[in-house]
C-alpha cells in the first residue's frame, strides 16, 4: 500500500458536488482529469496510475452500432484508435476472469507497446484485508486473463474465489 495513513471512501456525485464535499466531509477528493478540464477548472495533483491503479475502461470512449448497418459501421471505423481498443479488450478480458461487479476492489491499466500488451492490475481480498498487485505482457488481450488467474492465486491461494 502507498499510503496507508490514508483513509480512502467512496464519494458519489457530480464533480461541484465532489468538489464542495472537500473541507465539509473530506481532506481530498480524487477526480478525473477529463472532468475537471471539461468544467474549466485547475487541475489538482495529478495521481500516478502504476501506482494507484484505475477501475479497468477508465477514460476509454466505445461507440456502439447496429450491425446492419454497414454505412454507419464503416463510418465509425474511422475512429477506430486500434492501441485502445486492444486495451480496453485486455482490460476487460481482465474484468470477466475475475467475474467481477462494480464493487470489486480491482484495477487495471493496460498499455501497448509496440506488438506487445503490457497490463498492471490489483486485485483485493472481498474483506479489504488483503491486496495484491502485479504487471504481465503478452502479444494478445488474454493477458489479461492470465493476469486475473496470478491475482486470483495470490489472494485465494488456489485460484477460485
């Protein structure tokens, strides 16, 4: 753990409601940056992502089409930014071995390095007592898999949740 002098809580609203919250029920808040540009506002410190590892498809845009409909389909595949993709699949490939909801304690970052996925990810115990992080590469999105197995062994022992 980074920090643990730190008391992390979950905060729900829009970014002025997050933002007021600050000094009335929290010392800090933690916000992403698309948000925070988007309102006009300064930007904070801004949190190294190895190090605090975001929820998986975090700051990714999908767009979705009907699959008849070709002309739309061709236009929306010139938007197509292949290096995402591929990391919102291992991502997500990462997510679905775990079986996991939103309120799993896991993260993942994946990244593409030339022919190569490179993906962190942590994964917590469903009592919050125990936590494990660890990076693999690989060449296709089931590295993310592979990643949620290692995970799931070093928090179960045995693989199964």
């Amino acid at each position: 753990m980074v920090r643990p002098d730190l008391k992390v809580m979950e905060i729900r609203g829009n970014v002025p409601t997050r933002l007021k919250k600050t000094g009335e029920n929290f010392d800090a808040v933690i916000l992403a940056a698309a948000g925070v540009i988007r309102l006009g506002l300064p930007l904070g410190i801004a949190i190294d992502p190895q190090k605090m590892i975001p929820s998986p498809g975090q700051g990714i845009i999908a767009v979705e089409c009907r699959e008849r409909d070709t002309e739309l389909k061709e236009m929306l595949g010139k938007l197509d930014h292949s290096p995402t993709r591929v990391c919102a699949e291992a991502e997500r490939t990462f997510l679905a071995k775990l079986g996991a909801d939103c309120n799993l304690p896991a993260g993942a970052l994946a990244v593409v390095n030339g022919q190569e996925i490179s993906i962190t990810g942590m994964l917590g115990s469903p009592d919050e007592a125990t936590m494990a992080k660890m990076s693999m590469n690989g060449t296709t999105t089931e590295v993310g898999s592979a990643l949620a197995m290692n995970l799931m062994e070093k928090i179960h022992g045995n693989g199964s949740q």
